[in-house]
C-alpha cells in the first residue's frame, strides 16, 4: 500500500484518547489509520444504508398496495 507522510496538530484530549485507543505494539500512525479507516468504512456504510431505505420509501406505496391486493384474496385461517 503507498502511504504518503502528512502532518496533523491534534489536542491533548484526543492525543490521550488515541493512547487509549492503541492496540499493543501498534504505532501512533498505525492507530490513526486503523481508528480512520474504522470510521471511514462505518461512515460508508451508514450511506449506504440511507440510500437503500430511500429507495425503499419512494416505492412504499406501490409495495403496500401491492401487499394489500395479495392479502385481500387470502381467506380466513
């Protein structure tokens, strides 16, 4: 994988978290990326997400009146 060396000021606070975060043996830049990458990939997939449940919205009507028909010819169990 190419990496490319940047620079970032981050606070105190965040600086003590990222310790906490650290897994053993695992660099400051490693627990960057791995807690970035973590973050990237949830972001992802909550984007995802939204978007299937706004297809699944625009087209709500048209699946509950289809559901509605189907359950109308059904009898009593």
């Amino acid at each position: 994988m190419n990496k490319q060396k940047t620079s970032v000021t981050l606070s105190a606070d965040i600086l003590a978290g990222l310790r906490r975060a650290a897994r053993r043996g695992e660099s400051r830049s490693e627990t960057v990326e791995r807690l970035l990458r973590e973050r990237l990939n949830d972001e992802a997939s909550r984007l995802r997400r939204a978007r299937e449940m706004e297809q699944i919205n625009r087209h709500a009507d048209a699946l509950n009146a289809e559901a509605a028909d189907v359950l109308a010819y059904q009898g009593d169990l």
